[in-house]
C-alpha cells in the first residue's frame, strides 16, 4: 500500500542520485513531490515549420506516422520515438523518460506534440502531448528545476506519484468552505495544477489552493496572536495615571490628537493582564519617540523597567540625549549600552540594571547579550524595527518575564502586506503630523545642475540653517561608498571654501568618530553633512531644512522617503533635491512620484506596486510568508476573505476537537514553520 508520506525511492527512475537531486528542491516524499506546482505556465502557439527557428519551444500538430516504440536502455531510462506528418514533412518525435505516453498516440490519428524544435534533423524532442481539439488555447507547466534534473524528468515523475497515490491526498478545508466558494476538492486541484485538462480547470484549482494556503495561514496567525497576548503572559502595570498627565504637562508641546489616540491604545493595553504584542506606525517625524517616551514614563511610574532598542549607535545616542533631556528632574534614570561602551561602565551599568537601579534601557542589540540582566522588566520597544532580525527582536522580548513589547515603525506597510506581515499584531497608527509642519517641496534635478543646486544651498547656510548631502549607495561595497563620500565630502569643501564648514560621515568609521560628527552637526559646528545612507534612520537634527541626494535614482521610494523625512522635522519650510539621471523609465518615474508626494503610505503602496513584495522590506528578513501558489497582492480579496473565515471559525473554542476538522488541523501544524518572522 502507497502511502503520501513515502519516499520517493519507490518511483521507477528515481535512484540514490536522483533522491540527492531531488532534495535539493525539497521533494523527499510523494507528497512533497504532488506538491511541487509548476511556478508558471507557458502560452503555447500553434506554428507551422516555416515559422519555427531552431531549438524553440513549440506546437506541432500532424497525424502520427506510426505507434510509438519505446526503448528502454541503462537504468530505468527509456526513449520514445514514433514519426508525425506535419504539413507535408515528416518530423519525428521523441519523448525521453515518458513510455506512459505510448497509450496516447495512435497511428493516423492526429496528435499535438508541444516539443523543442531542431532544425537540421527535422525533428522533436516531445515535452508534452497537448489536446488536439481546436479552439482550445494551449499551456504547458513549468517547474523550477536545477541542472541536474531536467523538465520532462520531473513531469514523468510527477505522473508516476498522481497515478500510484493521487487519490490520497486528503480534503483538509472544511466541507462548508469548499460549498460557500464553491471550491475543487484538493485532491482533483492537485492534478489540475499539473496536468489540466484546460486553463479554465487549472485557474479553478490554482483559486482552491491559494484560499486553502491563506486559510491556513490566517488560521496560524490567530493561533499566534491568542498565544502572544494570552492572559497568563502577561503583567497587569498599573501606572500612575496622575504622574503620566503631570509629566505630558511638563512636555515643550501639546501632543497632537494621534499621538495622544496612541499613547492611550498602549496604556489600555499595559495596564490590562494580557500580553501587549502591539506595533505602532507612523510616518517620519510624526513623533513616535515621544509616544515610546511616554510608554517608558508610565512603566517607570509602576514599578517596572522598560528597554528601548534601536539598530544603529547613532540613534541609540540620539535617543539617550533626548530621554535624559525629557526625564530631568523627574527622578528617571536612563542608561545607555551599546558595543562601544567601555568594559568598567558597562560592568557597572549591568550591576545597577539588575538591581532595578536603571529605570530605562536604552541601547542598540547589544541589550540583547545573555549578561544584560533586567530586575524587572515590563515594557520592551524597538524603533525602526524593520531593522532588526526576528531573532533580536524575540531574544529582547524573552529577557524579562514576558514582557509587555511594542514595535516601533516608519516605514509605512501597504495595507495589502499588512494584513500578511504584521497580522498577528495589533497595530496603533499615527496619522497626523505635529502642527505647523509644512511638506517637503522637492525637486528632481540633473547632474549637471548640481553647482546650481549648491548655490542655493548657500542662501539656506546664510540664514543660518543647516544642510544634508547624502551620497550615492553602492550595492556591496562599502569601500566605493566611502570613495565617494570622500569625493563629494571634498567637491563640497572646495566648493564652500572657509565660509561653511563640511562633515563627513560614513559607516567605515569608528563610533566614537561618528558621535563627534553628528555632535558637531547638532551643535551648527558644520552646516553640511555628507552622509551615507547611516543616517538614514531616525536622525533628528530639526535646524537642518535641506536634503540633497546624489544619484536618487539608486534608492528605492521607501528609503528615499525615509531619507528625506530627515528634514522638515519642525515648523521650518523645507528642501530635498533628487539629483539623479535615470536610465530607466522606472528610475523616472520614481524621481516625479517623489515630487509629487510625501505621504509615506502613498509612496509605500507605489513602492509596492513597483517592485512587488519580494523586495519590499529588501532581502531576507522581509517577514512575510512565502506563499506557494496565492499572490499576496493579486489575490489580495481573496486573502481577506480567508482571514475572515478564520476570525470566523475561531469564535468556536472547540473547532479543534470536532471530528471534521481533523484534517485542517494537521495541515496547520504542518504550516506553522511558514511563519517565518517567529522563528
Ligand atoms: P519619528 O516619528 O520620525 O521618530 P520623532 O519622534 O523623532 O519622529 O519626532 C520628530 C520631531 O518632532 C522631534 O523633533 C520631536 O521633538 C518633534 N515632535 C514630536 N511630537 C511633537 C508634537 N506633538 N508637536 C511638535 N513637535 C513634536
Ligand atoms: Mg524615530
């Protein structure tokens, strides 16, 4: 008896070599291997000989000359060859590793052979035989293969396992989802996803399997976020509210209405016994780090420590500057640690930290090495969050006992991957920037403008403000980034002479060089900084009101938005200007988007539709889940209404014990691995 969970060694044509290859695209099982669905499907078009050039993938219809005769020869390989009239040429046609394909063609019936074409023998090498009725559009599946293992390989493989255990393969979505969308049986979707019969079966099984891997995914995230914010995680923090209102009172500024919508959502949340698992974002400079301040305060008032973590030095200086500034005299005591903390102030700050004598922490992912002992910790924040791994963040998350924790970010997530990358979050917006901001007029000029642009930066530096230039980003190499700092660090230096004093500022340098620059910069001690993009994050120097950024068409939306909120940080009227001379339509159109618009959810959706979400995020800790056949973004409806359903059957506690949904249960085990932001 065949099983699904059974190796692959029991397919005919599948040896010891075979296996290893096959491992290598995850196929173990017969399962894994039904599973493995062709990653796109090619338009297949009908041609005739004259058309056809060498060694291209086509159509050929005809009338078969005569049965097929199979050969086989070494090991578990065979060739199938029979000869077809085509126009008026005979071409012969020869299927490798197929014989199954024998019973399909019959001598003067008409066949259809989708087959690589070679000119000089006249002849093909088959592929695949397509239906031969007219006015059906043809497409054949195409699989993800590696070198060692070839397309019709894999087909007759695949073959092999649909007709030995095809029909194993077990309904896992309940009955009453598969009625209510009117839904293919997972078992026929397989197949359909294959080897259709027609393009119209093949869309109707792609529906089914992306629903059900959306399902199972919304089933999953539910599951998470009813763990993550369990009751028995949590800590009920009574703050003192009276002290939180005195101290906002204190404040430079009134709050604007979001931050104070915010500052609420999270107090709920922290005085409640669950767990808070919440992310906050906002646009820059919408004043998360005076929300994130307040949450500390509060925490602080309750008897309990809270930690602010940030990924780069820089900021973690920024913000010890400013929580000191904020919490003087108010008896709170803020330290910081960072890698470039020498060993005896470190020693003592770990020794007061565990003695509960440090009310706050502030610091960059050294907060997370085993020695840092927190007394008590309640709340845990981390700014610019997308910055970090999942891993820093979860370790950061376990050093207390459990926590309170919440996400600080400013890259504004479309809705559409929202849902997907932070679903099982509770999620604070602000959505309002502190008054009397004006937007950042800007304006996208070419190289040779540049001088010109530099003239008017000096009328800026005159009136006493202050001016970024940041330069070019070089994919990998951080020595050619600094080369061209220092040039353009120079170029700026000539240019400005005596009359203006030029930073520089770059990742190659030592943290103690980089804290003197950006002191100097805060303090007016230079007017211009040439940055690479270190700067990017969270830097806020509110007397700087112009940005210049050299060769903008390297960045992406996101990033460039980020750059630029770096200015227009108080009431000030203020500049960027994309210096940047496209090559491509793309690089255009992404220089006039940012003329057009500062709202970082506008650009974050525009960046999504460019670029899709693979690279959304940038590489590998994208946390978004990897789905196999359902598009986020296309199928985006569909995903909703797989969450919804989800939200739906999770309202029965019981769900999981009832008989039907045996099944689905086990799927979700088996898909928990996908949620790979939890590690
Ligand atoms: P971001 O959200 O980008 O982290 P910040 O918290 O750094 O923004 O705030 C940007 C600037 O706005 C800072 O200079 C901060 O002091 C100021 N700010 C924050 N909240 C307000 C407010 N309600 N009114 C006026 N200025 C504010
Ligand atoms: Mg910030």
């Amino acid at each position: 008896m065949m099983s699904l969970t059974d190796s692959i060694s029991i397919l005919s044509g599948v040896g010891e070599k075979r296996m290893e290859v096959l491992k290598t695209l995850g196929i173990e099982t017969i399962n894994d291997l039904l599973m493995y669905f062709p990653f796109r499907y090619e338009d297949i078009q009908e041609k005739s000989l004259e058309e056809i050039s060498d060694q291209e993938k086509v159509v050929l219809k005809g009338i078969a000359l005569s049965d097929p005769v199979v050969n086989f020869y070494g090991f578990k390989k065979s060739r199938l060859i029979f000869r077809m009239m085509v126009d008026q040429a005979v071409v012969t046609v020869t299927f490798f590793n197929q014989p199954f394909l024998k019973s399909k063609i019959h001598t003067s019936e008409e066949v259809a052979i989708f087959g690589k074409w070679d000119a000089k023998r006249k002849s093909l090498t088959g592929l695949k035989v397509m239906a031969t009725k007219d006015g059906d559009e043809e497409f054949a599946p195409i699989y993800s293969v590696n070198k060692q293992i070839k397309q019709q390989t894999l087909v007759a493989l695949i073959k092999q396992a649909i007709d030995l255990s095809g029909d194993e393969v077990e309904e896992n979505l309940p009955q009453y989802l598969l009625e209510k969308y009117r839904l293919m049986p997972k078992d026929q979707a397989v197949k359909a996803m294959h080897f259709p019969e027609s393009i119209e079966e093949n869309k109707l099984a792609r529906r089914r399997l992306a629903f059900e891997e959306f399902f199972l995914f919304q089933m999953n995230m539910i599951q998470l976020k009813r763990q993550e914010t369990a009751k028995e995680f949590g800590h009920a923090i009574q703050y003192d509210i009276n002290q939180l209102k005195e101290f906002i009172k204190t404040l430079p500024f009134e709050l604007t209405c979001a931050q104070k919508r915010v500052v609420n959502e999270i107090c709920a949340d922290m005085k409640s016994p669950y767990h808070m698992h919440r992310l906050l974002q906002g646009d820059v400079g919408s004043g998360k780090t005076m929300v994130a301040a307040l949450a500390l305060y509060a925490v602080v008032t309750a008897g309990f420590q809270g930690a602010l973590m940030v990924p780069t030095e820089i900021l973690a200086e920024q913000h010890m500057e400013s929580l000191t500034e904020l919490f003087k005299g108010s008896g709170v005591d803020v330290a910081l640690l960072t890698s470039s903390t020498k060993a005896k102030a470190r020693r003592d700050i770990l020794e007061r930290l565990s003695q509960g004598e440090i009310d706050i922490m502030v610091g960059t992912h050294s907060l997370i090495q085993d020695e840092v002992i927190f007394n008590r910790l309640g709340l845990v924040i981390t700014d610019e969050q997308h910055r970090f791994g999942v891993n820093q963040r979860r370790i950061l998350r376990e050093k207390g006992d459990q926590p309170d924790v919440l996400f600080m970010t400013a890259t504004p997530i479309p809705r559409t991957l929202a849902i997907t990358a932070y679903g099982e979050m509770d999620v604070s917006v602000i959505d309002e920037l502190p008054a009397g901001r004006k937007p950042i007029e800007t304006r996208w000029v070419l190289p040779k403008q540049m001088d010109s642009v530099l003239e008017s930066m000096e009328r800026l530096l005159k009136s006493g403000q202050q001016a970024y230039v940041i330069c070019p980003l070089i994919e990998e190499s951080e020595i050619l980034d600094v080369k061209n700092a220092t040039e353009i660090y120079e170029h700026l230096s000539t240019f400005f002479k005596s009359r203006y004093q030029v930073g520089l500022l770059h990742g190659k340098m030592k943290s103690q060089e980089k804290e003197e620059i950006m002191a100097n910069f805060k303090d007016n001690q230079t007017q211009v900084l040439v940055s690479t993009t270190v700067i990017e994050v969270g830097v806020n120097v509110p007397n700087a009101t112009m940005m210049m950024i050299i060769d903008a068409d390297r960045f992406g939306l996101a990033q460039l938005h980020q750059l630029r909120g770096r200015v227009g940080r108080d009431s000030k009227a203020s500049y960027c200007v994309l210096v940047a001379n496209p090559k491509s339509e793309q690089g255009k159109e992404r220089m006039k988007i940012m003329t057009e618009s500062t709202d970082g959810f506008v650009l974050s959706e525009k960046d999504l539709e460019m670029r899709g979400p693979g690279d959304f995020f940038g590489a590998k800790q994208s946390g978004l889940p990897d789905f196999k056949v359902g598009d986020m973004v296309a199928d985006f409806i569909m995903l909703e209404t797989a969450r919804e359903e989800a939200i739906l059957l999770w309202q029965d506690n019981q769900w999981v014990e009832k008989v039907e949904n045996k099944e689905l249960a086990k799927s979700m085990a088996k898909h928990q691995g996908d949620l790979i932001y939890l590690d």
